[in-house]
C-alpha cells in the first residue's frame, strides 16, 4: 500500500500541474466526444482529453477513454500515436499500483517507437515511464539502467519542467539501490535545473523532496532546514497539499530526532490543514504520529483523542458515509464529556447530601450521648471512657488501612502510565525499521518484517492489560523479537535461547515486557557497533520453586565502550526501555518481600571487554 501511494504522489506530483492549467469541465467533454463519434484524431483528442479530466477525479474512469483512444489510433495504422497512447494508459496503471499491467503496455510503447526510428523527444516520456514501473516491480536494477538512458535523452532536448521530473525520478531510483550519494546528487540536479528555468514553483516542490529524501537517510537537521525554507513560499501562495506535507515532514524529522515535543506543533499544524481540505489519508497517519508523540510526551488526554481520531479515519476511510463519520466521533466525544461531567457533579450532590444527612445524625447522637453523660452516674464513667478508648483505636486503624489502599491505587497507576509510554515506544522503534526497509523497496524483507511485526504487537497489546506473562508465551515473543532484529541486521546476528523443561510451563507467570528491554539494550548498545560475529544468549532456568533465572549474555564491545560512543553522540536518542524498565522494577518491588533482582557484569579477558551479561532473578508468579 506505501509502494502505490509512492508512486501516486510521484505522478501526481508533475501532473496535477498540467491538470490545474487546462481547466476541463466534464459536460463540454462529453458533449464534444458525442459530436465526434467518427473515428478520427479528433475522437481520440476528446478521449485524451476525458481521461485527464478523470484522472485527479476519479483515476479508474479514466481507463476506458485511453483503451478506446488506443483502438482508434492502430485502426487508423498511427503507430506513433499508439505508442504515445499507451504510456498514458502505463502511467494511469503506475498510479494505481497496478505494476504488471503497467509493465505489458510500457514495453509494447517502447518497441513501438524502436520499429519506427523515433526520435528522442519521442522516446522519453515511454523511456521514463518504463523506468518508474520498473522501480515498482523492484527491479532497481532495470529501473536505473533505463533512468540513466531518460537522462542521457534529455540532454538532446532545451531545458523544461520534465527534465527536472528525469533527474527527480532517477535520484528515487538510487536511493531504492540504497546509494545515496548518486541519489543525493541527481536530486540537487533537478532543483538546479528548476532554478535555471526560473520555475519558482517546481524549484520549491524539488526543495520539499530534497528535504524528505534528507528525512528518509537520517538527516534530520539537514531535512528540518530545507523544509523550512520552503513553508513561506506554499503559505504565500495558499498550496494547502504542499504546505500541510512540509508540515508533516518537519513532524516526522523531529520525531525520529526524539525531539517529541518539537514535533507536534507541526503534526497539529498539518492535520488542521488536511481535516479542512478533507485528505482523510495523511489525517489519519497524522494522527497516529500524534497519538505516538503525546503518549511519549505523557500527555495521556491528547494521545487518547488522537488514537479515537486514527481508529474513526481508518475504518472510514473508504465508506461513502465517512464525512459523516468525523462528525459523528466528535460529537460522541463533546457528548460523552458533558455526560461525564454531569455524572460527576450528580455524584458531588449525592455525597454532599449524604454528608449533611451524616452530620445532622452524628449531631442528633452527640446530644444524646451529651445527655446521657450529664445523667449517667460516676458508676458508668470508668466504662464509657474505656469504650471511647476502643473506639479512637478502631478508628486509627481503619484509617491506617484507608491510608495504605491509597498509596497501593498510587503505585499501581504510576505502574501503568510507565507501561503506556513503554509500548508505544517500542512500536515507534519498530515501526522506523519497517519505514527503512520500505524506503529501500524490499519488499521481500518489508512484507516478512510487517508479518512478524503485526504478531509480536498482536501479542503485546493481548498481554499489555494482564501484567502477567507465561514463561512459553514469553519465550515465543522473544524469538519474534529476535527474528526482526535478524531481518535489521542483515543476518549478521546469531541468537540462542535456552529453556529448562521444569520452567517451561504455563502456569509459570512473570512480569510482561521485562526480559525485551535488556536483549534490545545488547543489540543496540553492545553488538550493533560490532561489524561481525555477533552472538546473544538467552538462558532461562529454575534454580529453586520460587524463582526463575534469566540471563541474557552477548559478545559485544561492553559497557564502557558503548557508553564512549553513545557521549559522542550528543544528538542520538537516550534509550528509553532500559531506563522505564528500571522505574518499573522499583514500582513491582515495592511493598513485596520476594524482589525481583538484576545483576549486571562486564565480560573480561584480560584488560578487554568481551562482552555483557545480565542475570534476571524473578519471583513466580501463580496466575
């Protein structure tokens, strides 16, 4: 689905420009196609026409005009039109993510034009078009041979606007081949040629790319200030898309900077603009981005509006009734508020009359019991004072109880605002190494990464609200856990994991999430700066009835070179699991006289770090 939204954007992107300019109205299109109804170069004029009308309106109605435009042209044996026809119809399949259809038409363009000697403004467009759908198969390969053949064309050719589309296209092909020198360079050649040619507009479009394609390879400086440079110029000319997509990218790169809260002023900036002009697609990624910002920001209220927001445009995003959708979500939240404040002022009432229908009655017994004393003898006094003794002791323990309830309730939620930032953590991290993959048009290793991605999260959401995992289940999201990582990096990673037979059981429970953050902390910290032979363990045993035993051991550089480089970089991202994983422990542990231990060594030969171990020593729990 991101591969045909790429492309989408790329074609559009150049030809929403041509679209705008001509400016069709459907009713004269057809009322000409039906005073045309001979086949001849007008028909398939009024059928070209049709089909660039219907194709920022409705892409799939565009089909058939082009098909019918097609047989025409090869019943009138115009074979230059044919071919001409064709790359249109290739481009409408590119647009809508259909590749192999695509594929058929734009070779069946390109033989043509071979057979009949074209000359090479001829030969471009189908030229270029052949070299998108290539990248779209994945096949970069074929896809940059051909981009190469468009660009040294164009140099036959004056300078214009579909140069700078060649460039641009060829710069998306070297970054699929992850060479992002060449890729760098082309995309600076088609904002140079934007600038010789003066056109403003497509010399700012070129800066937008630039500063996504700086995004896409991690930097996020560089990116920040391009888009930066572009925003006044989509804000003086009212472009809503571009300047809500400069927004976006801006959120994004601070994002994956870690720079959370810098973000969101953009996301929210962007989604304004995409709620108003109605692209209910970027407003549901927004949200999600947003949803993910405010839970690391800890801002629990926003997040929870996001995520409604995202959950509402997604499963409306393709019903007809969708816009009334929207309105229907914000309404049931400003309706589920009002109740809800209502509910609590009814219940303010109902407590404060309870609390003067107390007081009355304890007023009413204590002249009672006034009166009584004032009548009761000496015989009965040594008594009452022994009862109201007994009474100021009930009540001193039962507020003792009240007093440690309250700090348990406290605890346990401080517990589960630590879980809430934790999971949307590790699914942002999750999600980058996708995005990287995706980028790089793998689309073998993106489908095996989303596959096992969407179980692992499947399982953490189902064990999230327990708290409680089993020692099987434990080691099976560990595996998945470990399988992705593989995928990261490359298969340059060997992994074991170990399990004793008397503590693999189901019955067995220990805390969720507790063991991930410190294998994630060995890859990342210890064997990622490592070029080869990277190894990890994972041993999980029984070494009494009340305990279990983790331990978790990697080959990697150690804690003192790792900390060495992490200071050097003073713009990387502090690991947030390990450090949210250590609050947790503290929480788990607290008011319990079985704790849950960690003990972490450093691995020596001598003077030189061989790596680290950290051994898990945690209480079972029977579930």
């Amino acid at each position: 689905m991101q591969k045909q939204l790429f492309f989408l954007l790329s074609l559009l992107f150049f030809s929403t420009i041509t679209a705008q300019e001509k400016n069709y109205h459907l009713d004269s299109l057809l009322q000409k196609l039906e005073t045309t109804k001979q086949k001849d170069t007008l028909r398939i004029n009024n059928l070209l026409a049709l089909s660039n009308y219907h194709f920022l309106k409705d892409i799939e109605k565009s089909e058939p005009y082009i098909k019918e435009a097609i047989n025409i042209s090869k019943s009138l044996n115009d074979l230059l039109r044919t071919s001409s026809l064709k790359t249109e119809l290739a481009r409408v399949y590119v647009t809508r993510g259909l590749f192999k259809e695509a594929l058929t038409h734009s070779l069946e363009a390109v033989a043509i034009l071979d057979s009949i000697n074209a000359n090479p403004k001829q030969k471009i467009q189908a030229q270029n078009i052949l070299s998108t759908v290539y990248r779209g198969y994945g096949n970069n390969e074929k896809s940059l041979e051909t981009a190469l053949k468009v660009v040294e064309l164009s140099k036959q050719l004056p300078l214009d606007d579909k140069t700078v589309r060649y460039y641009y296209n060829l710069g998306q092909t070297y970054t699929q081949l992850k060479d992002f020198k060449n890729a760098e360079k082309s995309t600076l050649k088609a904002l140079e040629i934007a600038k010789q040619i003066k056109n403003n507009h497509l010399e700012m479009i070129m800066t937008s790319v630039l500063g996504d394609y700086y995004k896409n390879v991690g930097e996020y400086d560089k990116a920040i200030t391009i888009l930066k440079s572009s925003i006044p110029y989509y804000e003086s000319k009212k472009q809503d898309r571009n300047l809500a997509s400069s927004y976006r990218i801006l959120g994004e790169s601070e994002s994956l900077k870690g720079n959370y809260k810098a973000a969101i002023p953009y996301y929210e900036k962007a989604l304004e603009i995409f709620d108003r002009t109605g692209n209910l697609h970027y407003a549901k990624i927004t949200n999600q981005n947003l949803f993910i910002a405010y839970s690391i920001a800890n801002n629990r209220e926003k997040a929870k509006l996001a995520q409604q927001r995202y959950n509402v445009l997604k499963d409306s995003l393709d019903s007809k009734e969708r816009k009334e959708l929207l309105v229907d979500m914000q309404t049931k939240y400003e309706t589920d508020k009002i109740k809800s404040e209502k509910d609590i002022a009814e219940k303010q009432l109902q407590i404060s009359n309870l609390e003067s229908s107390k007081n009355r009655n304890l007023f009413i017994g204590s002249s009672i019991i006034a009166a009584l004393i004032l009548l009761s003898s000496l015989i009965y006094y040594s008594r009452f004072k022994a009862k109201k003794q007994a009474e100021i002791i009930t009540l001193e323990l039962k507020e003792t109880q009240k007093r440690l309830a309250l700090e348990k309730q406290y605890k346990d939620s401080e517990l589960k605002a630590l879980k809430a930032q934790m999971n949307p953590h590790f699914i942002f991290n999750a999600l980058n190494s996708i995005q990287d993959y995706i980028v790089l048009n793998q689309k073998n290793l993106a489908s095996d990464y989303l596959g096992k991605f969407a179980d692992l999260i499947r399982n953490y959401l189902h064990f999230s609200d327990t708290g409680f995992i089993s020692i099987p289940e434990e080691v099976h999201n560990l595996k998945l856990y470990l399988e992705l990582e593989k995928l990261r990096f490359e298969d340059a990673l060997d992994y074991q994991v170990t399990v004793d037979d008397n503590a693999n059981s189901e019955v067995i429970k220990i805390p969720t999430m507790l063991v991930q953050p410190y294998v994630e902390n060995a890859l990342k910290h210890g064997l990622l700066h490592k070029k080869d032979n990277r190894e990890l363990s994972i041993s999980i045993s029984k070494p009494s009835e009340n305990i279990i035993q983790c331990i978790v051991e990697d080959n990697g550089i150690g804690r003192e070179k790792s900390k060495a480089i992490n200071q050097k970089r003073q713009h990387q991202h502090k690991s947030f699991a390990l450090k949210a994983t250590t609050e947790r422990l503290d929480l788990l542990n607290y008011g319990k006289e079985q704790k849950i231990g960690v003990e972490i060594l450093d691995l020596k030969q001598g003077d030189e770090a061989t790596g680290t171990k950290v051994i898990l020593n945690i209480p079972i729990v029977n579930k």
